[in-house]
C-alpha cells in the first residue's frame, strides 16, 4: 500500500508537469490564436491513444505469454528517435550561432550562407 501511495503521488505531480509544459510549449510556439484547437487536438489524441492500451495488453497475454520484453523493446527505440529532432535543431542552432558571432565580428565580409 506504501508504494500505491508513493507512485500516486509522484505521477501526480507528473501528470501535473507535463500538461502545464505542453500548455507553455503550445502558447510559446504557435500563439493564442491557434491555442485552444492545438490543446484540444493533443488532450483528444493522448485519450485516443491511452485506448491501446488494454489491446496491447491483451495482445501480449495471448500472443507473448505476458513477456512484455519486445514491447518495451519497441517503446525504447521509439524513446531514443524521438531525440532525434531536439538534437538536430540543437545543433542547427550552434551553427547559426557560430554564423551571427562570425558576422559582428567580421561585418564587411560576405555572409555565410552554409
């Protein structure tokens, strides 16, 4: 019973994290103007897919003998792709950074445009 509390808790405050980040994230990116259908159109897709849940579940008691290994296998590799974009735009912005400090400090010289 200690642990239900604990993980209670502690998704809680997840749950309470995440939808206030997506919430700032939304706003920040796109504005109020589109805001209220981007929030509906993320609330409305994370419901769907919390659906596939009992199918995934059934589908690992029937077909994989409750081995969840491939699953989570799976939802790895889908965790380390997703850390594909933030990296690449990371590192795009190293890149335009290096380009603007290159421009004030030479400003007479042609831009780089690569």
């Amino acid at each position: 019973l200690s642990i239900q509390l604990i993980t209670f808790f502690l998704m809680s405050i997840f749950r309470a994290a995440l939808f206030s980040t997506l919430c700032t994230f939304l706003t920040y990116i796109f504005g109020w103007n589109n805001y209220g259908t981007l929030l509906g159109f993320s609330l409305c897709l994370t419901g769907l897919l919390q659906f596939t849940f009992p199918l995934l579940t059934i589908f690992v008691r029937d077909s994989l003998n409750n081995d969840f290994f491939y699953v989570n296998l799976v939802f790895t590799i889908l965790s380390f792709i997703r850390f594909i974009l933030p990296l690449r735009l990371y590192y795009e912005q190293l890149k335009l950074k290096d380009k603007m400090i290159y421009n004030l400090l030479l400003p007479n010289s042609p831009t780089i445009l690569n």
